[in-house]
C-alpha cells in the first residue's frame, strides 16, 4: 500500500452511475433537482423534468443502448416513465450523503441490479446496506424485490465500485468510521460476499459527524483510489488499489 497525503486540493465532481463497461450503460444522468445530461449524443444534452431530487447522492443506470433504465438518489427509485417504482421507497441511503448510491448489474443475470447505499453523516444508523431492482416487473418499468439489506454498519459517506480484473465481478469499497480502514466487499454470480477484504492507510477518521464527509473515487484503469477528507483532516489520500485481491 502506497499512501500520500495532499493538503487543499479542490475535487470538481459529479456523483454519477458507476461505468459499468464499454457500452452505453452509465449515458444517461439524472441529478440536482429533476436535471440530467444524455451522453448518447456528442456533445451531450441536457435532460429536464426528471423525477429525481437530491443535494448529492444519485446514481442512473441505462441498457447496452444507451435507453434509460431507473434512476435514485439513495432514498427513492424511479423508473424510466419519471415514476416511482413499485417498492421503490424507502431504500435506505440519505440524499445529502456524498457517495451515497451506486448501482451494478447481477452477473449473469440482465434482469437484476443491485443498488448499494449509504446513509448521510447526521443520521443515527450509518449502514452500508443494498436492495435489488428486477427491471422485468411491472411490464418492464421495474420493480424493487428487496431493499435496505444491512452489509454493515458505522461507515462513513465514502463508497464506490471498481471493477475486478477478470471483468465479470466487482468490488464494493466503504471506509469504516473512527479507524484507518477500507472495506471491500467481492460481489459475484453467487451474491456479496459477507466477509469484507479489509486494508489500513494508517490515517484515522473520527471526531466531528463533519469528518465523515468526502468522496471517493477510482480511476479509469481501476489501480488507483482517491479518497477527499475535509473539515479537520483536510487532506486527500491517493492509493494504489490491486483489483484482484482489493488490497491497498
């Protein structure tokens, strides 16, 4: 594990759908209040009257084609029509936490998605939880068959996806609270495996609810993870990430 600290580097983000491979999955966002961006198009346009509001958290997933599936800002689903999906509230997650929703196809499986969440630093329970989405109910608009499963809890508001190397599994990434802890959890066709890899960085994050505020990102090639703290921290760390064994 490689680590370095950056003091008062500004992260310019957008909390979009996690890019699920080289189609059109992740072209269509919904975010703010009922706004969105479709990257079907060059250059891309924006989109309006979506049925999605949230200070932070959202998360969009769309077919091979680029067509829009479902959308969520960690608290409600909403179908392609701007509807509520059936089921669809509450999932769990919080609208003002950072990295506060991500969503991922089953392997093997093109019916089911997973929607990971996370809940906002102010909140009594602070869970990594998922629900899963069965897009082939309702006529095809969707329906949530589970939701609001606890992975664990007392994780701050940092979670991201990175894809594992044999390009079929993932890696749900989580920082655990008042300790210098990652959390990766391997996601296959046989489900989320309930045993976490676990890395330190040496860094502590405790204190103030403030602290547990920042995002957490990685980059395009899957070996390196960035990860914003502010308020007393206030700092940013860079690290190496090895998608086969999620070790840091």
């Amino acid at each position: 594990m490689k680590l370095r600290k950056v003091v008062c580097i500004a992260f310019i983000f957008l909390n979009s759908s996690f890019c699920l491979n080289a189609q059109r999955t992740s072209n269509i966002w919904y975010f703010g209040k009922g706004v969105g961006l479709n990257f079907n198009n060059n250059p891309p346009t924006p989109l309006t009257g979506g049925a999605l509001t949230s200070i932070e958290s959202c998360s969009s997933v769309a077919d091979k084609n680029g067509n829009l599936l479902f959308y969520t800002n960690g608290v409600s689903v909403n179908n392609r029509k701007k509807e509520l999906m059936i089921g669809g509230v509450p999932i769990g997650g919080d609208m003002s936490s950072t990295n506060g929703a991500v969503i991922i196809p089953f392997h093997g499986n093109d019916s089911l998605y997973y929607i990971f969440t996370r809940g906002a630093a102010s909140q009594d329970e602070q869970n990594l939880a998922y629900s899963i989405v069965n897009i082939n109910r309702d006529g095809g608009y969707g329906e949530v068959i589970q939701k609001n499963n606890i992975i664990e809890d007392k994780i701050i508001e940092k979670l991201t996806v990175v894809s594992h190397c044999n390009k079929k599994d993932f890696w749900v990434i989580v920082r655990k609270w008042n300790t210098d802890e990652y959390h990766s959890y391997l996601v296959t066709s046989t489900g989320i495996n309930s045993t976490p890899v676990v890395s330190h960085t040496g860094l502590v994050v405790s204190g103030a609810e403030t602290n547990a505020i920042g995002v957490l990102k990685s980059s395009t090639n899957n070996k390196k993870l960035a990860a914003v703290h502010g308020f007393q921290n206030d700092l940013v760390e860079l690290m190496d990430f090895d998608n086969t064994t999620s070790y840091f």
